[in-house]
C-alpha cells in the first residue's frame, strides 16, 4: 500500500523539485547580475559561493561518480594502451613518409613535434593508471605497508611527471625554441636520480635493486650527453650497453625478484643506449639525414656530420682542415640552404668554433697555440661562409667575436677592429653587438 502511494506521489515530488531547482537557479542568476551593478569582484564571489555549495552538499555523490569515471577509463586505457601507444607513433611515421618518400614539407616538423608530445603522454598516463600492475610480484600494491605504498607512488608519478617534461623539452629543441636544453636537463638529471629508487622499490632483493637502478640511470645520464652532444656521451652509452647485457638476463633469469615494471626500464634503457650507439649502424643519423634531405640515400653524407676536427689535425695534421672546408665548400655548393639548416651545417659550425676555441685556449689546455692561430682564423673564415649563406641566422653556439680575437691575439689590430666593425654591420643579436662594441673601445683604449 504504501508503495503504490509513493508511486502516485512520485509525479508530484518530481515537479515540485524541478520547480525548486528553477527557482534557486533563477534567485542565484538574479543575485549575480546584480552584483554586477555594484562592482564584478562581488559577482564572482557569490559565483564561487555557489560552485563550492554544490560540492559540499553533492560532495560525496560526485566523488562516487569520480571514482566510477577513474576506474572505467583506467581499465579501459589498460585494454587499448597498445593502441593508444601507436596513435601516438603515427604522427612521426607519417612525418617521415610524407617528407622522404613525397617531399612533403608543410607541418612535417609539427607532426614529429605533436608525436613527441602524444608519446610522453601515453607514457606519463601509462605510469599513473597501469605501471603497477604485476600479480606475480604482488607487493608493491599491497595494503601490508601504507608507508612504503604511498613512497613508491610518489617516485611514480614524480616520473610520470618528468617524462611529460622531457617530451616537451624535445619539442622544444625540436623548433629550436629557448628553453630545451634547460629542459631536457631538469627531465633527465632528475630521472637518473629517481632510477635509484625505481631500483629500491621494485625489487625485493635491495642492493640488487639499486645496483640495477644505477644501471638504468647511467643510461639516462649517457642519453642526456648525447642529446646534448656533450664530450663523453658515446663512453657513457656503452657502459650502459654492456651493463644490461649483464644486468637482462639476470633480471629475466631471477624473475620473481623483479617487478615488471623494472624488467620494463631495463628493456626501455637497453634499447635507447642502443639506439645512440653505432651497433645500430647510425640509425639515428641516417634518419635524421633522410629526413632533411629528403632522400634515403645518405651514405655519402654520413662521414660530415661526425668527426672531431681538433683530433683529425692532431693526428694527421693541418691538410685535415683544408680538406673538411673542401668537403664544405662542396656541400653548399651541392645544397646550399635549399633544406635550412641541416645537421651538417651545424657539425662544420661546431667543430669550427671548438677548434678555434682550443688553440685560443678556452678549452682543454688554457694557453694559446700561436703556431695554429693561422689555422684558426682559416677555420673561421670558412665558418663565415655557412653563417653569411644564411644572412647570420645561426645557432646558439656561433660566437661572432672569434676572428676578431684569433686577428687581435696574432697582433693584427687594424684587420680585427674591422673584422669586429663588419660584424656590427650585420644582422645579429644586439647582445652580440654590445660585446663587440666592448672590445672595440678596450683596443682604443689600449691604445
């Protein structure tokens, strides 16, 4: 009986909180707009006024529907991530296809960019919603150690959130924006430390796990040298390399003493130090050849985009240089600047600029060597002509005072004030400027 009486009444209750609804909705419009005859910081007080009523007095409800939404999408990200993943490859695939094979060119760099992005999202997701699911190993995740469970979440998503960063970072140096390098450094410096930890948690043999860990950090440091094309980075990439070759097999040998989760960095590592090896044939540098030559055929241009100038005239003497601007001189006569800058117009910059650097004592051996400053200022002089072809739009790491000072060091004060003067007249930073404008007042003075 008194269900049937509810079931007649329920029309009633329904409309009558409707109409109470409306009517609240109508007051709270009302109470808003008009506050904004007053003054518009009121209107939105009572705008947030209401927003947090709502969740107070819905607050449990919501976080119930939260839940159901959290776990729904974790298990369904868990049952397509494979799919996801090469979602997130194929922008790059494509980038490549439509640029090697149709010499497409239009957003090509934008593709491999957004891939970039998708890809340290899936994983950044992939860390927070499915890295910890591994029932064999079972003790991450159990509820014996609360402690030591919230510990390794905060690694966890402290990871998810550095990798976010580094695919960014990539993106960054991809378009050559300010702030890559910077970047990519607070991604991966912070990352090799965590791999510590990584190695602590995830297996049940301590020391073990960190010594692990210390592995896979070596790779991320050896990965961060060679992104940044710093000295060391091939010794640092092969440690690595050989390391888990020892480390794999045991890993995957001593099975139950691992969570997956690690056996997973251990492969990921494995081949990133692989992939910045020459095992891989230089798969790296081939890509990226193909790609800004529009050509898979790249065999030829290998050999100028990596060699080390200051150890070629060391060992075999000053015909090394004439030799690489040769091969230069050919090079833009071949290309010129029909691909922008290649990563053969900034191998020859490069290896310019750190062999002017050493023999004027910057680098390594803090003294001048007078008996190559002729080779020097041939060296720059070849480099004047990359940076004039592209009207001194340069890289970073072009310094514009160089032959000034290689003219001025060999007592040539007339021809280094107006190499100096030439460059005030061209189209560079205005940083660059006030520092040439510096020395030249210091050569007046001095004199």
């Amino acid at each position: 009986m008194q269900t049937l009486v509810l079931e007649e009444i329920n029309p009633v209750m329904q409309y009558m909180e409707y109409f109470r609804n409306a009517g609240i909705f109508i007051f709270l419009v009302i109470l808003i707009s008009s506050s904004l005859f007053i003054t518009g910081v009121l209107a939105w007080v009572f705008l947030a006024l209401v927003i947090a009523t709502y969740f107070y007095f819905n607050r449990v409800a919501i976080n119930n529907k939260f839940k159901a939404l959290f776990l729904n999408f974790r298990i369904q990200f868990i049952k397509r991530g494979y799919w996801l993943f090469g979602l997130a490859l194929l922008p790059q695939i494509l980038a490549y296809v439509l640029r090697i094979g149709f010499h497409v060119r239009i957003a090509t760099l934008n593709l491999i960019g957004l891939s970039y992005v998708l890809t340290a999202l899936y994983i950044f997701t992939w860390l927070i919603l499915a890295a910890h699911v591994d029932e064999q190993f079972g003790e991450i995740e159990s509820g014996q150690n609360p402690s030591r469970q919230s510990r390794w979440k905060l690694i966890k998503n402290i990871m998810a959130v550095l990798i976010l960063l580094l695919g960014l970072a990539m993106t960054f140096k991809l378009f050559h924006w300010e702030g890559a390098n910077e970047m990519i450094m607070m991604g991966l410096a912070p990352i090799a430390f965590l791999m510590y930890f990584v190695g602590y948690y995830l297996t049940k043999v301590r020391w073990l796990g960190i010594l692990c860990g210390g592995v896979i950090a070596n790779a991320s440091i050896g990965t961060l040298f060679k992104i940044m094309h710093w000295p060391g980075a091939d010794d640092m990439v092969y440690m690595a390399l050989f390391s888990f070759l020892i480390f794999i097999p045991i890993v995957m040998w001593k099975r139950k003493l691992f969570h997956m989760l690690l056996i997973r960095f251990c492969i990921a590592g494995f081949l990133i130090s692989l992939w910045f090896s020459h095992f891989n044939l230089q798969a790296p540098t081939r890509l990226e050849l193909a790609y800004e030559h529009e050509t898979m055929n790249v065999g030829q241009l290998l050999p100028l985009c990596d060699f080390d100038l200051i150890d070629e005239i060391s060992k075999e003497g000053e015909k090394v240089l004439d030799k690489r601007i040769e091969q230069m001189d050919s090079y833009l006569k071949q290309y010129g600047t029909r691909f922008g800058w290649t990563r053969i117009h900034r191998t020859f910059l490069a290896n310019y600029e750190l062999f002017a650097s050493e023999v004027l004592g910057y680098r390594r051996n803090p003294k001048v060597d007078s008996a190559s400053l002729p080779l020097a200022l041939k060296a720059i002089q070849a480099e004047n002509k990359i940076t004039d072809l592209f009207e001194n739009e340069t890289p970073d790491f072009v310094n514009y005072d160089l032959e000034g000072i290689i003219l001025l060091t060999m007592g040539k004060k007339d021809e280094a004030i107006a190499s100096f003067n030439k460059k005030l007249s061209l189209n560079i930073d205005e940083a660059w400027k006030t520092r040439i404008r510096k020395r030249i007042k210091e050569i007046m003075k001095n004199d």
